[in-house]
C-alpha cells in the first residue's frame, strides 16, 4: 500500500503552494496559498479534484492512472488472536478512489501535522494472495491458501494521521512525509478468496463461525 500512500502525499504536498520540491503541477491543478484564511478547505477541495483529474495518469510528472490505481504488493501480519494469519497481496488493482470525497482538512503548519476524514462509496481491491498460518477452531489447523482475490469495501469512512517535517533546499523550505496512519471502517465488506483453506470447506465454515 505504500505506493498508493505515495501518491496521495504528492498531491497533498504539491497543492501547498511552494513546497512541491521542483515539481510543476499542470495547469488545470489547483494550488493552495498558504496565508490563505481558508487553507484547509482549499487543500481538501483540490486534493479531491486533482485525484479525479488524474484518473487517467499524469505521466510527465510520473503520476500512473488512478482507476484503477497498480499496487505491486501489500503484507498484512499475524494476529494474536484465534486467527493467525500471514496474509500476502501482489498485483493489486484498486477501482474506486477517484469518487472518494474529501469530508474534513485540518493542516498545522506550526506542529507539521496533516488530519484528513474522506469517504469513499466503493472500493474494490483485486489481485493474487498467499496466506500462511493458523486457524484454531474444532482443534483444527490450516497453513496455507493460494489464488485470486477480490474484496470490495462499501460506503468506507477514512482518517488520515500525517506527520511531516520540514527540510531545506537551495534555500528554499519543504515538506516530506516521515510517519502515516490510515483508518479505514466500511458499512459492509465483501471478500472472494478462490482456494482459500486449500479448498477445505470444513475449517472455512469453522472460521467463518468465530466471534
């Protein structure tokens, strides 16, 4: 997930007039000025639109298309819990981000932080998955899993926690990202593991039984 995250602090950071480091936006971009009374709205008004605009990619400025946005891999470690679960994701296609909305900006210029609340829809993830661990239920194990995935994420509230800091280049000050937490909580999920517990169906139904 890391390149997705990638790309969307690009825009936050180019859309702050004066610390994109050399990067110039096209001209249908918006840009923000930072002694803007209104700075926070302004940032999140274009952040949405330029999201949008790139849908098809920006190439000159090496930004990919958008729908769907290419993420060559994403890990999601072991729980503690009954589920313990190394899950691997590659050649993940995201469908859905240009419809996102921007609900809420909050940027501290003094404390280099960055809050944002979206909302987005629909968003669906596909690609290839490997899992490995354990599931423990009716005394029984499983290690394995392999194939296609699809997962779909409906009417999703997201919070965006940045922390950046400031450095300076040929005179001139900019920002870079240095820590970044997201929070995704969707209405309703759908998930489509092929060959998922091995093409077991026992501890699949066992697993879907934990509370």
């Amino acid at each position: 997930m890391s390149k997705l995250i990638s790309y969307v602090m690009f825009l936050f950071v180019c859309l702050n007039a004066g610390l994109s480091d050399g990067v110039k936006l096209p001209p249908n971009i918006g840009r923000c000025n930072l002694k803007d009374p209104n700075l926070n709205e302004c940032i999140g008004k274009n952040i949405e639109d330029a999201v949008r605009k790139f849908k098809d990619g920006a190439p000159q400025i090496g930004i990919p298309p958008f729908e769907p946005l290419k993420i060559s891999k994403m890990v999601i470690g072991e729980g503690t819990g009954p589920v313990n679960v190394q899950q691997n994701f590659e050649n993940i296609e995201l469908s859905g981000l240009t419809d996102s909305k921007v609900l809420k900006e909050i940027v501290d210029m003094e404390k280099d932080k960055h809050y944002c609340e979206s909302f987005s829809p629909k968003l669906e993830l596909v690609g290839d998955y490997d899992m490995n661990g354990r599931v423990l239920v009716s005394r029984q194990n499983w290690n394995s899993g392999k194939g296609k995935f699809d997962i779909i994420l409906y009417n999703s509230s997201l919070t965006h926690n940045l922390t950046m800091e400031k450095y300076t280049k040929k005179n001139k000050t900019y920002w870079r990202m240095i820590d970044y937490l997201v929070t995704i909580s969707p209405e309703k999920m759908h998930y489509q593991f092929d060959n998922l517990f091995d093409g077991n169906y026992k501890p699949g139904k066992d697993a879907l039984s934990i509370r």
